[in-house]
DNA sequence: TATTGTTATACTCTATAACTATA
DNA sequence: TATAGTTATAGAGTATAACAATA
C-alpha cells in the first residue's frame, strides 16, 4: 500500500497523537512510566520485580526504584514471595487500583471528546485503525 | 457513535500504541522532548527561546537547560536577537537536521512494517485515522 | 556459579523560586 | 513595572556498576 511520502506524514501525526496522549495522561499526577505499572499490575495480579522490568524495558535498579516511590504513596505493595525468599512480589493496593479506574474514565473521556470531532467515515477508521495497530505492535513483539 | 466500552479499548490500544513509538524513537539517543524540539525547530526555523518552551508546553527554564544541553551536542545554536537584546534565537545547526531526518526515516520504516502487517482495509483505515486525529488535536488545542 | 534484588552514582528532564538584564 | 532568559535547587525517571542474599 502507498503510505504518501514514505509513510512521514503518519510518522508527524502519530507524534503529535502521542504528545495529546502524554497532556492527558499526566492529569491526575502520574507519570507515563508509573501508570504503566500501575496498569500492568491491575491487569495482571502481582508480579516479581524482575518480570515488571523486563515486561516495561526497564532495568532492574530502575524498576526497584519505581516501586520505592510507589509503594510511598501507596499505591503498590511488596510482598516476600513464599517459594523463592530472593524474589519480591509487587502487588496493586486499593488506593492503586481506585488511581487506575479514575485514571482510565479520564483518558477514555478525552479520546472521545476527540474522535467525536470527526467525520462518521474518520471515527470508523479510528475504532478499526487502533486497535489493528495495537494487535500489530503485539504480533511484531512477540514475534 | 458508540465506541464501546466507553472507548476504554481505544485508550488501552493507544497506550501501546505511544509505547512503541516512544520505543522506537529513543533509537538515535535522542529523547521525546529534544526531538520534539528538534522537530519544531527544523520545521519553522528559528524561534525564541520563550516561544518554544510555550510550543511545548514547558518551563522556560526547562526550556534553558534543553537548549543548553543541545547546544553542547552540536544540535541546536543560540543567536541574539537583534531587535530586542534581552531575546534570544533558537535555531539548528546541520548536525541537527541531519539527525532529524534520519530519525525521520527510521520512525517511517517502523511504522511501514507495522502498518505491513494489517488488512487492507486496516491500512485503509490507518492512512485516514491518525491525520484524522492529528487534525482534531490541533483544532481541539487552538480552540 | 547464577539469579534476585538493592545501593551507589550519574545523567536527562521537569518544576518553582530567585536573580540579571533589558524594555 | 513587566518581560526574556538564566541560575539554584529539588524531584522523577533512567542507566551501569558494585554489592548482598539466596538458589
């Protein structure tokens, strides 16, 4: 398929998608990288800490940090994990998991405030293009 | 239109969505902010210093130090302004649009491959959504 | 010896407050 | 007095290297 200038234009509108996505995601003061904890966490169940890093593409010190400052704001906690007493189970609090529904309500709230300034024809593209793009990423990843 | 779920799946494959690009454009050592800088810069030429902290969103001594630190990378050069002495001009050297394209066509290869992988009718859908959106964002900001 | 996690250190990126120089 | 920019300081988030504890 012919993307049009080798594909930049999508490049520039995919960046500037992203920067929206970043103003709204900070509204309610957390960071990019710890709401995708904090995401993964409440999606998943309690994880070790090793598993959080390689998951996230993070180091491991970068990941124990990230639980330090989340677990003193409560929103995450640790655990010993029974079978293995090196490992750490990192598990979402209540507080955490309130944090991601308000979190999810808001951002879902502005997506659509943003698609229903479009055509009927541009908004059925946008519901068929995102999550194909999604499933995508996911394929290439494990792949 | 109902976007289901409260379009809670959109944000869901949105997220990974700036995962991967935030991913992809580190390749190049060079950070979403600088290159958003970058960008800016190479697309509508010299500005000052107060209008791209503004541009993007940022303190202006956020903006100071990225400068600087880009300044000492070779990327981006400082001129003073010659009507108002207290002014100052941001503009990038040929170091800095080198770069720029480069990532440029990095980023557009990524997302080519990605976009490969789709139906034609995802593609389809694709090539009208993400400047679709683009645009709203920008209506949705200048409002 | 290998793995899990932490600590030490250093860099980028961000903010607010205080300051300098020009308008 | 207001505006443009910088400096000072502090915190989040990241990395690599060195370490402790357990396997």
């Amino acid at each position: 398929m012919d993307l049009g200038g080798s594909g930049e234009e999508l490049v520039a509108a995919l960046a500037q998608l992203v920067r929206f996505v970043r103003q709204v995601s900070t509204a309610g003061g957390l960071s990019t990288a710890a709401s995708s904890l904090l995401n993964r966490l409440s999606r998943e169940g309690p994880q070790r800490l090793t598993e959080l890093a390689r998951a996230d593409g993070v180091s491991q010190p970068a990941m124990t940090q990230m639980v330090t400052r989340m677990e003193r704001e409560g929103l995450v906690r640790r655990t010993s994990s029974t079978d293995d007493r090196r490992g750490v189970l990192v598990g979402v609090t209540d507080a955490g998991v309130d944090l991601v529904g308000r979190r999810r309500a808001e951002q879902a709230e502005a997506l659509q405030a943003l698609i229903a300034r479009l055509d009927p024809d541009e908004q059925k593209a946008v519901v068929t293009a995102l999550p194909a793009l999604a499933r995508a990423i996911e394929a290439q990843t494990s792949a």
